[in-house]
C-alpha cells in the first residue's frame, strides 16, 4: 500500500488532499474535447480505476464565467 499525501495552494486557499491506497499520482490540464473534457492518463493505466479530482476554481472573464 502506497499513500499519497499532496498539498496545494490554490487561489490563497491551502488545501491538503491525502490518497490511500494510491499506486500512482499525476497532475494534468484538462484539454477541451467535444461538449466536455479530456485528461489522457498513461496507457499501462488501462482498465484500471482512477479517480479525477478538480485543482483549481473556474477561470473567469470580465465577470463572467468562460
């Protein structure tokens, strides 16, 4: 058993997220894909469940959402 512990500080927030159980742990940008959104994982990672946390609040545009 592998555990995780990442600590981030977002938008003057300090957050600390704590995985057990993990075996492995990546930080990627989601990339716009069709209505929604794409995160590629490694390919050993196949078949595998995995779980996606959101990081970071939503950008906004001259008061607005995007």
């Amino acid at each position: 058993m592998k555990i995780f512990l990442l600590f981030f500080i977002i938008g003057g927030d300090f957050i600390q997220v704590i995985i057990n159980n993990a075996e492995e742990s990546i930080t990627k940008e989601a990339k716009a894909h069709g209505n929604g959104a794409l995160v590629l994982v490694p390919k050993r990672w196949i078949g595998r469940k995995v779980q996606i946390t959101l990081l970071e609040e939503e950008k906004t545009s001259e008061g607005g959402k995007i």
